[in-house]
C-alpha cells in the first residue's frame, strides 16, 4: 500500500490525528505521498510506527533506507 492509498483509506478526522503524532500536517503528509515534498527520517519512522508496519521506511526511502537504518538490512524489502 502507498502512503497516498493509506491516507486515502483514513477517515478525515484519523488523517489529522495520524499527522498531529507525527508532528506535521495532513496536507504535508499528503505532499509526501504524492510525491511533491520529502519525507523526513523522522516522520518515516513515525508513519511506520502509527500505522503498524502498514507504512514502513524502506517503502518511503527505497534508495537508500539501508543507510539510514542499517539495523534493518537483514529484514526482506516490504511493500
């Protein structure tokens, strides 16, 4: 799943509250989806944590996650 199809699949006012946790906006969130604005390591590791996996960083860093998170490079690519 995409992080635009997850959003997408939210209710309104779970969207808002999945952004507040991670410390952002929904409309940045959704920029991030599509692709428009960067997704921070930061944020990714909270989108990963506030959606149980559904959302993981390999999926928001697939270039370079094992670089950022070298603790995950035994792990299979997920998404």
């Amino acid at each position: 799943m995409t992080l635009i199809a997850y959003l997408n699949s939210l209710p309104p006012g779970k969207r808002r509250e999945l952004a507040a946790r991670c410390g952002t906006s929904f409309e940045y969130l959704r920029q991030i989806g599509y692709g428009n604005r960067p997704c921070s390591p930061l944020i990714a590791v909270c989108l990963e944590r506030e959606s149980q996996g559904v959302i993981t960083r390999k999926m928001l860093f697939p270039d370079d996650w094992n670089k950022l998170w070298p603790e995950l490079g035994g792990e299979e690519m997920d998404g």
